[in-house]
C-alpha cells in the first residue's frame, strides 16, 4: 500500500526529534513510497521542523494548523484532536496515498512499520497496535500507532470531549466509538516493536505478542463502544477509570528502560 505517515508535533514534546526523524529515515528506506506528514500547531516551530526534514532528506512536508476548541477548554486534547483532523484533511484532500498511518513523536518504531501495518490491515479498516502508556499498562487503541483506510477516514473525523468534571475522551478513543458505529471493520494487537520515551532517555520498550483472551474480551469493538458511548452520555471517562481500577490504582514506578511483557 502507498502510506502516508501523519504525525503532531510541538516544542514542548519534541524532546526525542532527532531520534524520531533518524527513524522516520529508516522507515523510508524500508518503505520508499511512504511520506511523511507532520503537522503542528506552533507556526514559528514549523521552520525549524522543515529544516530538520531536509537534513535528514526525508520525503515529507510541514503543516500548520490553529487548534479549534471550545471557549472554556484547557486541555492539551484539542491541540492535538485539531492537528488529527488536519491531517485527516490533507490525506482525503491533497493525497493519493491509500492509508493513513498515525504515528507519535515520542515513539521509534521497527523501520518495517509500513510494511507490517499494511500487512495486518488485510481485511481490515483500520488496525490499532498496542503501545506501553507513560505509567502504567500497555493501550490496544492508541493513535501512536494505527493505519486506516481512506474509506474509513472518509466517514469519521478526530474530534475529543473535555467534560466539566476535568476528564476527557481523547480523540482516539472517540474515533473507536465513531469507527464502530460507521460500520467500519477494526483490529486490535501488539504487531510492531516500538519504545515509548518518558523523557530524553527514559523508555518503555514492547515488542510484537500475542493478546491476551482477556485483553480481547475487554477490548472488543462492540464493548468499546458501549463504554464510550456511555461516558459521552453520562459525561465521565468510563473506559479510564475502569482502566485505573483493573491496576489497583498504582501506577508503574518501575524503571522505564526495560521491555514490557
């Protein structure tokens, strides 16, 4: 599949840019038709991303977009739901690519991710592959890696909630609840190896397992979107919380360079 590579960016998280775009290389390398997209919503940082592209003679271009929220929101959720949706926007409009592969820039992932994600979407409209979570457990519908369709992102957008109680539904949790109620055929796994940066050095690292039978009923499209559906109704995160109190409600203090098993 021809794949275009969607990516946010922004000064405050781009504490591994180097690293990442050395990989984005790599990933190019294995996967020359791919392109790269990033997207951020800092237009005086968007120079200095562009500059960094060409030192790494990647295939790509630089978007800037203004972060759409509500008058009264505050969290970070908005910024990168808006800087989704404009890649959204530019993949349906100014690309011929067949799929979007979202990726995040605190993540170096195997250089074959195009070729193993493109593999997994066989049958398939979208295809989510776990990733560690900054403190704790291991999220099986993250957008830090996931590759769908155009078909299927010609019926959704990335949109988020920011409730009053201060929980949210980030935008790749609604996307499973939109995704599912469109119709649209979702898989879920652990298929490429990746690490997931805390920081500069600190990384939680996971390679490619089989889902536990728990992990599958739990995650479920159907049961996802029951959950969510209920958390935008009744306002309150329920997919989160209930996430917290599978984990006793303990974060992971352990160090993070390590693999997660």
């Amino acid at each position: 599949m021809r794949i275009l590579i969607g990516v946010l960016i922004y000064r405050k998280g781009a504490y591994i840019l180097d690293k990442f775009l050395s990989n984005q290389a790599k990933i190019q390398q294995q996967s020359p038709s791919s392109e790269l997209v990033i997207a951020t919503a800092e237009h005086d940082f968007a120079g200095e991303i562009e500059s960094m592209i060409n030192r790494w003679q990647l295939k790509g271009r630089i978007l800037t977009y203004d972060i759409v929220k509500p008058e009264k929101a505050k969290n970070i959720i908005w910024n990168i739901a808006s800087g989704r949706e404009a890649v959204r926007q530019y993949f349906l409009h100014h690309s011929e690519a067949e799929g979007l592969l979202s990726l995040d820039a605190d993540m170096i992932y195997d250089p074959k991710v195009v070729k193993i994600m493109s593999r997994e979407l066989h049958g398939y409209d979208a295809v989510f592959s776990g990733a560690p979570k900054r403190d704790f457990g291991i999220g099986l519908a993250g957008a830090g890696c996931l590759l769908l369709k155009r078909k299927a992102l010609e019926k959704v957008r990335f949109r988020c909630f920011e409730f009053k109680n201060g929980d949210i539904l980030a935008e790749d949790t609604t996307l499973e609840m939109d995704l599912f109620r469109c119709g649209c055929h979702i898989k879920k796994g652990i298929f490429v190896s990746l690490d997931h940066y805390i920081d500069s050095t600190e990384f939680r690292h996971i390679n490619p397992t089989k889902v536990s039978i728990y992990r599958i009923i739990s995650h479920s499209p159907f049961l996802r979107y029951c959950l969510i559906r209920a958390s935008t109704l009744i306002q309150y995160n329920i997919p989160a919380h209930l996430s917290v109190l599978l984990h006793g409600g303990v974060k992971n203090t352990n160090s993070c360079r390590r693999h997660v098993k």
